[in-house]
C-alpha cells in the first residue's frame, strides 16, 4: 500500500516505517521532528519535515500523495508534562489531529490507524484490560488520545473512513537501526539502560508497597516489532475497531531490572522514593481480540529478549541519535 505515517522519526514509529518498507509498502513520513530524530528516518522513506497544524500544507499534500492509508503516530506523551501544560497536549494531540482527519477524508483515505494508549483507561477496575474495560484517563495526555478515537468513531459515522485503534501498553526494546531516544526519559527500559551505562547514578523506584509480588508496579512490556506488525496488519482490517496490544504478561519494576543486570551483565543501582500520584499498581493487557480479529502474531514476548535488543542498540547508540 501506498502509506502516509505521521511521526515516523519518532521512537515506534521509526521501527514501524522500517517494519512496513521490508514488507513492500511505499511509505512518506511527515514529521516536525519536535520530538523525533531525522537520524530515525529511514532512507527508503519519502520524508516531509512538517507540522500537523499547518493545515492548509497538509491538506494539500494527503491530497496530492494518492495515499491508501495514515499511520498516526504524531503526538507529545509525557503524562507528566500533561499535568503542567494541558493546553500543549489538547492542542498538538488534538487540534492538530483534526487537520489530519480533513486532509484524510479530503485524500479519500481507505484506512486510518490510529496509536492510542492504555492510559485512556486511567485506574482499571478490572486486570487484564479488556477493549471493553471503561476508558476513564486520569491525565491529560489519556483524555487527549481518547478525544482522538471518538473523534474517529464519528468520522467514520459520517464520511466513512474506517479506523482501528490502536491502544498500546508499554513499548520497548529496538529493532537493529531504531531505538528509543527520548528528552526527557520517562520509560523504564532505557533509563535502567543508561544506569548501566554509568550515565545516571541509578533508577528511581517510585513505590515499593504496592499490592504486588515485591511491592512496584506491574507493566505489560510489548516490543515495538510487534507493534509494528499489528499496525501494518490494521491496514487491511476488515473494520473499524478498537484493540490492546500488549503480552498478557507483566513484569514488576524490580523484575525489569533484576533482568537487565543479567543482560548487560552491569551493576544497576536503585533508589527507592515515594509513590507518585496516578500510577496503577498493575497495567496488564488482555489482547486476545488483536490476536483474533488482526491475526495479530506477537514473536518478541519474552521480557529477556525485549531489553536485549534495547541493550544491543544502545551500545551501538551510546548518547541516542547523533542530530540532537
Ligand atoms: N512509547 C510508548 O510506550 C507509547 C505507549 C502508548 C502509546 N504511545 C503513542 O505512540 C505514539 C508514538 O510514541 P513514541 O514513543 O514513538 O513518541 P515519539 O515522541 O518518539 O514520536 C512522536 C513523533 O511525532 C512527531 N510529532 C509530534 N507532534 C507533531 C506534529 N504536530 N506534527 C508533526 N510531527 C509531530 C515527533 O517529532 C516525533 O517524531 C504517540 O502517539 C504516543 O502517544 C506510545
């Protein structure tokens, strides 16, 4: 297919490009490069460095590109941040997001995917999360990303674009060229990763008195090559539809760690501080549905080969891309 993505030079979305292009699709990244690295744009790729609120640019060019289908990946995520400044996260996630749901059904788009994100569904009830578990985000970054996917539910409604979203829990690890470089890190992985690499003193623990089997959080870690596969297969899905992507299975902070000191073969130093507000003790997936409906077929569950390919990428990358 002949495939716009959005957010291509950023950390999922550079390992989705690459993942669609091994597998015969044309693809063009439109890009701002606010968060993301032109380092992460693949070569194969038609890249387009600009900003989804310029609105008028963008409707032009979906309109011109004779694009099948969007791969939305453009957003800011840093739940924190979210808290501080509102505004910034309503705005970009979107207001802007809106000028690429006219410019797709200007381009009369056949398909929209769309990465949403566990945290639409704020403090679960209920373990693992269902598609039907209640979406209550306790944050702003989660409100904007549930906005976006009702937007898509009533556009859909009325101009007929089918959408999937795509709601994922916690990604991680790389492929061999694309890896995770963020500014700030928030994710576990590559900051435990950076402790073994004497680039920070240690990984904080936020809360050890959870009601878990050690006492810190349980997350459901989800390689972004799986992710990239279940975008590529929500392609041709044959409806819209909403699903989880994740393992099934949760590791607890002290687990992750505990196996990444066996794999960098690295002391890793934590610090134990206070819980921080918002945080659920257990976020687990249940994705049956993506397995069933997507032919959904995860190959990189195993948390072990997870940080791995994170490790093996970061000794090639040491400091992240090299354009900051
Ligand atoms: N990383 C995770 O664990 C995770 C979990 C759930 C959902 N998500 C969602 O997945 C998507 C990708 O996440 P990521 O970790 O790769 O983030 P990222 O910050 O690495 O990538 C986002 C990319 O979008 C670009 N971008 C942002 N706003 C833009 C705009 N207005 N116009 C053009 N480009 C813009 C950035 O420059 C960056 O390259 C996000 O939508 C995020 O909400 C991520």
């Amino acid at each position: 297919m002949n495939v716009l993505v959005t957010g291509g030079a950023g950390y999922i979305g550079s390992a989705t490009v690459e993942y669609l292009l091994n597998h015969e699709h044309k693809v063009s990244i439109v890009d701002s490069l606010a968060t993301g690295h032109r380092e992460a744009v693949d070569r194969r790729a038609d890249f387009i460095e600009m900003d989804l609120s310029e609105r008028d640019r963008l409707i032009h060019f979906v309109m011109k590109g004779s694009f099948e289908a969007i791969i939305h990946f453009a957003a800011y995520s840093l739940v924190g941040e979210s808290m501080q400044n509102p505004s910034k996260y309503f705005i970009n996630n979107d207001a802007c997001s809106i000028n690429l749901l006219d410019a797709a059904v200007a381009g009369k788009i056949k398909s929209f995917v769309f990465s949403s994100t566990a945290a639409t569904y704020g403090l679960p009830e209920e373990s693992p999360i269902k598609e039907t578990t209640p979406q209550l985000p306790i944050n702003p970054y989660g409100e904007s990303k549930l906005f976006l996917e009702k937007m898509l539910y009533w556009y859909n409604q009325i101009h007929g674009m089918k959408y999937t979203a795509l709601r994922y829990f916690n990604a991680a690890g790389a492929s061999t060229n694309f890896g995770e470089d963020h500014s700030p890190e928030t994710h576990l992985v590559p900051i435990v990763l950076q402790a073994a690499m004497g680039q920070r003193k240690n990984v904080a623990i936020f809360g050890d008195d959870y009601n878990t089997k050690d006492g810190t959080c349980i997350r459901d870690y989800i390689h972004i090559e799986d992710l990239a596969q279940a975008h590529m297969l929500a392609l041709t899905a044959p409806r819209s539809g909403h699903y989880n992507l994740g393992t099934g299975s949760g590791f607890s902070v002290k687990e992750v760690i505990e196996v990444a000191r066996e794999v960098t073969g690295k002391k890793i130093e934590v610090s134990v501080s206070t819980r921080r507000s918002g945080d659920p003790a257990i976020l687990i997936a249940d994705s049956t549905l993506a397995r069933k409906e997507l032919n959904w077929n995860p190959l990189h569950e195993n948390i072990r080969e997870i940080i791995n390919s994170a490790w093996e990428w970061k000794k090639k990358f040491p400091t992240g891309y090299n354009d900051k």
